[in-house]
C-alpha cells in the first residue's frame, strides 16, 4: 500500500494487522451483493455490533470495522474465534466516503488500533 493516513481509531480485537478494499455494508442486499463479487481480502464496514448480517461472508473477510459494540460484543468474539483482526467502537475522524477505499486496520498499543486509509 502507498502513503496512508489515519481515518479512525477504534478497540482491536486481535493484534494483528488486515489490509484491503473496505466495503460499507448497511443492508442484508450490500451483503449479498459482496457475496456475489467475492468477499474475499476486503474489510467491511458496520454501524452496528450485530453478527448476523455479516454471517454469510464473515469467514472470507480480511477484517471489519464496526462504529460500535466493544471487545466483549458478539462480533468480536466471534471475529476472534475467526482470527480475522476488527475494531470495535470505531470514530471514523474523517469525512470522505471510505467505500472501496483500500484501507488498513493497524494494531497500537493497549487495546487500540488504526484505520488507515491510502491517499
């Protein structure tokens, strides 16, 4: 990835770090609709802390970011148990629309981690 630059900051679930495409998903058709191209290596985007939305495409995902929930809501336990890296609670700081950005999810120190997007 070229130059980023902080976009976010929210809790980690993993200290691991996850690069992709990051897609906003907001409705169960955005999740067909990612199905159908292929979930694979992208992150998505949630408002909500909510799991099954995300189910069907979950495991082939490179990470998530969700707007809320904390590190002991559903999905990021069940994103744990997957291994893929999501934060929680997650304060978008910039404006631009992220959907299809390519973006990273970097781990800091404690329980925070980065959005990272490319310029």
């Amino acid at each position: 990835m070229s130059d980023l630059r902080r976009v976010g900051r929210g809790l980690i679930t993993l200290k691991v770090p996850a690069k992709g495409e990051l897609r906003v998903i907001q409705s169960v058709q955005d999740v067909i609709r990612l199905w159908k191209e292929g979930a694979e290596g992208k992150i998505a985007m949630v408002e909500d802390a909510g799991i099954t939305t995300l189910g069907p495409i979950l495991p082939r995902l490179a990470g998530v970011v969700c707007k809320s929930g904390g590190l002991g809501s559903h999905l990021a336990i069940v994103t744990r148990e997957f291994s893929i890296p999501a934060l929680m609670a997650t304060k978008i700081e910039s404006a631009e629309s992220l959907d299809r950005r390519r973006v990273m999810i970097q781990p800091i120190d404690g329980p925070d981690g980065l959005l990272l997007a490319e310029d």
